[in-house]
C-alpha cells in the first residue's frame, strides 16, 4: 500500500513537472463578443433597435438589448412612402434605417437643431430616432396633429446635406417661372400651354433656387402655406414678410393648385 500511495504521488509531480498549471488556465485574451443593440425608449409598447427591427418591449434581450431578428428588417408597416411619414414612431425608425432611404453620408450632415452652432448627428440611427419624434412641422396651432402620419424620417429640404446629382439635371426639361401674385401655379403653367409638375416643386423649395429666379430682398424664410416656395409682394402687410421668399417647411404642403393674395409663385412648368 505504502508503494502505490508513493507511486501515485511521483506520478502527479511528473504531470505537474511536464504541464503546468499555466496551461489548463483559461486565457484571459480569449472571451465571448455579445452584440449589443441601441434602442428607442419613446414607446410604451413597441421598440426598435439600431438594425432595423422593431418588437413588443418584452421580447427584448435583457442582455444585448436588441429585438429578436425575425419578421421583416426595416419594416415600413403604417408608413406612406411618397410622404415618407408613418402613424408609428418605432415603425418610422425602422423604415428610416433601410440603407436605400436614408443615405448615411445626408444623414449625419443634418444639424440637430435650427440654431447656427447646433450639432450633426453622428450615426444613421440617432438621425432616424431624433427625426422621427414629433417636431414643428406635424403640428398645427401648436396642440394638433396635421394628419396620423406625423413620425417623418425624410431629409430636410433645406438642410446642409445635398444630393450628388447637379440641380440642373433634376430640372431637365422643366421651365421655372414666376408666377403674376395671387396665382396658382395650375394657371402659370396653363397660361404657357404646359401643366404644373408637382414631383419638381420640391426641388424649388431651395433658398439658392428662389434667389435665382427672384429678389429675395427680405431674406428667406421657413414657412407652412400650398403656395409655397414663393416671394411675398412689397405691398403686403409688415406680418407677412414683405419682400422676403418662403420656402416650405413640410413636404405635404406642396401643391399646384395653392395660392395666397400677397404672393407670387415659383413654378415647375412642363
């Protein structure tokens, strides 16, 4: 008995002497890389995390924070796509995020805020979460939604970012003109023999545009109105902003058949 305990014993030194401890240890460079999502926090039951998906907040990750991938990536569901406005925050964000509606190069030159020393937003995801919130332009009288459609995701008009098309190639074969005051845009173009081009007012809705084709002597300026962009007239009353061009604020306002009393139209003619 007393040889098989010595023998045990030299039988572990000898393990011990050729393999060290040191190698049986786990490496401490060596670990488990867990994914981790960023996540909207406005809804009560829905969330959307920074890949695109949206689920029920119990179905969350505790861990990683990101929804189950299943059902469809960058879901659109509740989402017009010609307004490019959704009835749904967390839906607004995940269709935002689809690489082919929101380019990340216009995104995060987009300022933050209107005020001159604002930020950009710095990653897709922060401009799809602060662009889908509700702003100034999906309210009226400041306590009223213009429509259900109020979560928008688009770029703004009027923002730093800029599309690599030049503008006159988006404006091939349209005549810009100036309308007479208080005329539609549907009677400019009527008058020529040609019809009012709405897809193209939005490319006119430019502070660089207006100046071009009118005097812009009172600045330009953001507004809401369907006859816009257009140049308020010298005799129009001080509120009005005689003088100075307006260029409209929300998409959903551009129109061909609006007008105002105190305003001449630029218009896409064809």
């Amino acid at each position: 008995m007393v040889h098989m305990k010595m023998l045990k014993w030299v039988l572990l030194l000898f393990i011990f002497t050729k393999f060290p401890l040191t190698a049986f240890s786990i490496r401490d460079d060596i670990g488990f890389h867990v994914q981790e999502c960023r996540t909207t926090a406005q809804g009560r039951y829905l969330i959307a995390d920074d890949s695109g998906y949206v689920c029920d907040a119990l179905s969350v990750d505790s861990v990683s924070r990101c929804c189950p991938q299943k059902g469809n990536q960058f879901s659109c569901q509740g989402c017009n796509l010609i307004s490019q406005c959704c009835n749904s925050y967390e839906f607004c964000v995940s269709c935002c995020l689809h690489p082919v509606k929101t380019r990340r190069e216009l995104a995060v030159q987009v300022k933050i805020a209107k005020a001159e020393t604002a930020g950009t937003y710095s990653t897709v995801f922060d401009f799809c979460a602060g662009r889908c919130r509700h702003n100034s332009e999906s309210v009226v009288h400041e306590n009223a939604y213009v429509s259900d459609f109020h979560h928008c995701y688009y770029l703004p008009s009027n923002s730093s970012a800029s599309s690599d098309k030049p503008m006159e190639s988006k404006l091939a074969g349209i005549n810009i003109v100036v309308g007479r005051q208080g005329e539609s845009c549907d009677s400019v173009c009527t008058l020529r023999g040609q019809s009012c081009v709405p897809s193209r007012i939005s490319l006119l809705n430019e502070c660089e545009i207006m100046q071009k084709y009118l005097n812009c002597k009172g600045g330009c300026i953001a507004s809401t109105g369907s006859d816009q962009p257009a140049e308020v007239v010298d005799d129009a009353p001080n509120n009005l902003y005689p003088k100075a061009c307006l260029y409209a604020k929300s998409q959903k306002m551009f129109s061909c058949e609006g007008s105002h009393k105190y305003t001449r139209r630029l218009c896409p003619c064809a």
